[in-house]
C-alpha cells in the first residue's frame, strides 16, 4: 500500500477508499442541503445580459462586467429549441405566416 491511500475493508460492504468515502458524503450533503455553487464558471454575456453558471447544477446569476461581481439571486433557466439553435449556429426554422 503506498502512503495516501487509505482502504477500508468490512465484511458486509466490501472495500471504501477515502476518496469514494468522501464523494459519497459531499453527494449526501448536497442531496440534503442543496447546491453551494462554489464552482462558477466565467462570465458569459448574451443580449447585454452578463451572468455566470454554477458548474455542479446549472444555476445562473447576474454578473456585473463593471466591478466584476455577481448580484442578485441564483435563477434557473429552461432551456427551449431557439437556444439550442443560437448556441449551434442554426437559423432557427418558423413556420410561414400565410
């Protein structure tokens, strides 16, 4: 065994390394007390709107490019058909009025 693993054997469960142990509690936590968003993305800008994106859950928040900060509460956004065509460079298709 090299030094830093640590293994865990029970007669029951089988074998745990710390590293699973831990990712197991850090879901638990999240399941119970929700997302932290401690990891956010850079900021994006569409349509003179800033925001950046929690990496783990997809949670957005406003972003100020003047003083670099966020602002405001956490939202989620559904995303529809017209952003996946501007996000894949595609016209999005409408119907003809007739």
């Amino acid at each position: 065994m090299q030094a830093g693993q640590l293994t865990i054997a029970t007669p029951n469960v089988g074998q745990f390394t710390a590293s699973s142990v831990t990712e197991k509690i850090s879901e638990w936590v999240a399941r119970v007390f929700g997302c932290w968003h401690t990891e956010m993305s850079r900021p994006f800008s569409q349509q003179g709107q800033a925001y950046r994106v929690c990496l783990d859950c997809g949670a957005q928040r406003q972003f100020n490019l003047k003083n670099w900060q966020m602002h405001g509460e956490f939202y989620y956004q559904k995303a529809t058909t017209s952003h996946f065509y501007s996000l894949s460079g595609l016209a999005a298709v409408r119907p003809k009025a007739h």
